[in-house]
C-alpha cells in the first residue's frame, strides 16, 4: 500500500466521519462494529473504495466488518490489488 492510497483511505473516512458529526480515528479504531459509521456510509465508503481502487467488493461473503478499521482496509484493499 503506498502512501498516497493510504492518505486517500484516510482522506475518505475522515471526511465521512466528519459528515456524521464524528472525530477522526486512528488506524486500530473500529468504524462499523461500534456505530461511529452505519449502513449507509459503508456504501459510500465501499463505493469510493471501488472508484478510486478499480476493485470490486461485490462478493456475495463480503462482510463489512472486514473493513472496520483503517488498517482492515488497507489490507483488503492490498489484497484484492494483488488478485
């Protein structure tokens, strides 16, 4: 994961964070298994993560808890880039 991906993730998260009236986090900090982030900005979340990536999270097994910190993010994110 490069730094750039990496500020990207950040960039997005933060920004979605601040939109629901959330602090940043830092990159152990759980998003969707505590509240801070709902159903509703998973999508936004998985669908910049497609946009901005060139993958694809549409897999039936997805489970959005794979994602949950910064750091799960970024190693799916290497994960499905390496595929």
């Amino acid at each position: 994961m490069t730094e750039l991906a990496s500020a990207r993730i950040r960039e997005t998260i933060f920004s979605v964070l601040a939109q629901r009236g959330q602090p940043a986090v830092a990159e152990d900090e759980p998003l969707f298994s505590t509240g801070r982030l709902d159903s509703l900005a998973a999508t936004e979340v998985l669908t910049m993560l497609e946009a901005d990536f060139g993958i694809d999270l549409a897999d039936e097994d997805f489970d959005i808890l794979q994602i949950d910190t910064l750091r799960d993010i970024e190693a799916l994110l290497s994960t499905r880039k390496a595929a």
